[in-house]
C-alpha cells in the first residue's frame, strides 16, 4: 500500500524549525516508501498523515503537532515491524544508560568514598554503557536490513 506524501501551504511553515521538521518527516515517509510494511500499519501511517494535511495550526502549535505525529508514526514501525531510523537505539539508550546504569553506579561509588557528591561520577560511566548498548543494537538493526536512512535531528 502506497504512503500519502505531505502537502502542507507553504505559508504554514513560517517557522524555520518547524519547516525542518516537515521536511525531516517527508523524508521518512519517503524511506517508508522502499519498506515493506503491513496494509494496517500503512492506514495508520496514512491517517496520520491525512491530519497533518488537513491542519490550519501554525507556529508552535504546528511544531508540536508534527513532533507527536512523527514520534507516534516511528513507534509504531519500530512495534509492529522493527524498523527504525538511524541511531534510533543509540538516542534511546543513551538516557536509559544514564539513568538505570549511571545512577546506581554514582550511588555506590558515592557511599563507598563516603562523599555523596561524587554522584556525577556514574553519569557519565552510564552514558558510555547506554551508547556502547544502543549503538550495537543499531548496527544489528542496519545489518538486518531495518533500519531507515533518515535521522531523526528533530
């Protein structure tokens, strides 16, 4: 099933955020184009889609409402088919790193010197870890064929 293209006026896209934005979300659904994906998921997509067409918001509004839409419309690829766009992985594991590695570790290390402000000192230790995980996982995902050759800046 072929994907609806974007086709916003031009002068909704005053922003140049939200311009950038609107681009980077075309450009998924172009990558979209050359995978195979369900039937079902291609309505959702394209309902998606059908809203950000039809909307008179501007501005922020309209930033927002393309931020949700493009969020929404890469969970359920990554869901119901795995695909995902480029460090995908390495972005979501990086704050996960942080917080289920690097915090424990801070806080240990923190009670063991006795000084609980070296509990920066994981943080980083985390981060490594998140990266070291989510890149991986995303070079699994490209050798697989998964992966989508859009990153998401925005």
């Amino acid at each position: 099933m072929e994907i609806i293209k974007l086709n916003l006026k031009p002068e909704l896209l005053t922003d140049t955020k939200t311009n950038a934005l609107y681009h980077q979300l075309q450009k998924l659904l172009d990558e979209l184009e050359q995978k195979k994906i369900s039937a079902t998921t291609a309505d959702t997509i394209n309902k998606e889609v059908e809203t950000i067409n039809t909307t008179s918001l501007k501005d922020k509004a309209l930033h927002k409402m393309l931020k949700e839409k493009q969020t929404y419309i890469i969970k359920i690829l990554e869901k119901e088919h795995k695909i995902v766009p480029v460090n995908y992985y390495r972005n979501l594991w990086l704050a996960a790193g942080m917080g289920a590695f690097g915090l424990p570790i801070g806080v240990a290390f923190g009670l063991l010197m006795g000084n609980i402000a070296l509990l920066s000192i994981g943080l980083p230790i985390g981060m490594a870890i998140g990266v070291g995980v989510g890149t991986s996982m995303d070079k699994k995902a490209a050798a697989e064929g998964r992966q989508l050759n859009v990153e998401i800046k925005i």
